[in-house]
C-alpha cells in the first residue's frame, strides 16, 4: 500500500519484486533509517516503536515511489 496508519509496536514487510533493485530510504520522520537494495522478492523488515509521520521513498526511483506511515 502506498500510505498506511498502524498502531505503535506494528511491524511492517516491504518485498522488493522483479529483477529491479529499489530501497526504503526515509525523507522525513522521528527515526532515521533505511533498507539496502534488493530485488528478486527480497524483504526488509521494520518495527514502528515511535509515533509520527514517515515519509519514504526508494532512493533508486525517487519520483515514482514513495509512501507515507503513520504511527499511532
């Protein structure tokens, strides 16, 4: 989904599909963080522990991927 609200302590799986690489980089947030590069239906993981607004992008495709969590 491309924007989600979820309880603090939610854990969230993002899968990187196809043979493109793409990442999780933070824009904006109360916690910094990001994924490396993966493809091929790889995963990464994240527990929300702090509440607020995080805006994501894949740092590979910058324009046409992005999303917003917020943490309740």
């Amino acid at each position: 989904k491309r924007n989600i609200v979820v309880k603090r302590g939610a854990k969230l799986r993002w899968r990187f599909g196809g043979d493109t690489l793409h990442n999780l980089t933070l824009a904006n947030g109360p916690e910094g963080f990001s994924s490396p590069n993966y493809d091929n239906d790889r995963t990464y993981t994240k527990r929300f522990t702090r509440p607020g607004k995080y805006q994501f992008f894949c740092g590979l495709h910058p324009v046409s991927m992005t999303q917003q969590v917020v943490v309740r």
